[in-house]
C-alpha cells in the first residue's frame, strides 16, 4: 500500500485531524489481508514531511467554534498514526526530502 501525504506547498505538513486519518489508515493495513507493506512518501522532492502544520494549528482555518474550543486528541498511534504505532504489517518510509519534527518520528519508527 503506497501512502503519499499530498500537501506540497505546507511541505507535506499533517493538519490537526491529520493524525486521526493516518491511525485509522494504519490500522485498516494491518487488518487488510490481500496487503503486505505500507510505503509512506511525501509528494514532491523538497519535503517528506515537515511535521506538524503549525500554520493550521495557530490560525485555526476550516474549524468550527467548537472544534476551535476542544483540543485534538493524539491517537494512540501517535504522528500521523506511526511514530507510536504497534503493527502487525511492515512499513517502509520512502524520504524525499526534509523530515522535520513529527516528520522524524514518523521515519524513525517505520
């Protein structure tokens, strides 16, 4: 399974629920019988992933009033579902670029 974090232009930066997205993906890997390996890139060749989208986390665009109130919770998987992940299933991280911050503890524990 290839996954590719297609936001070029915030340097492959995860936005908030990003997080929650990437467990659940992750989780479904491992439960998918007909896949094998995950492969987790970056689009383009200036960035893998610069962590977190910090942009997005101070100017809080696209959010409700509520969900500007309530915190984000971290899922258990960790950044972007991987850098705490427990699976069953191999994945491999193919680094195209910078790795900074969440985007470090994404490739350091596939």
């Amino acid at each position: 399974m290839l996954v590719t974090i297609c936001r070029a232009k915030q340097m492959n930066s995860i936005p908030m629920y990003g997080h929650i997205d990437g467990d659940e993906i992750w989780k479904w890997f491992d439960r998918e019988p007909s896949l094998f390996v995950g492969i987790i890139t970056g689009e383009g060749s200036k960035a893998f992933c610069a962590g977190a989208d910090l942009v997005q986390q101070a100017q809080k665009q696209g959010l409700s009033v509520a969900e500007q109130l309530k915190p984000v919770p971290m899922p258990s998987g960790g950044f972007a579902g991987l850098s705490n992940r427990v699976g069953r299933k191999p994945v491999i991280a193919a680094v195209n670029g910078y790795a900074l911050g969440g985007g470090t503890e994404i490739i350091m524990n596939v």
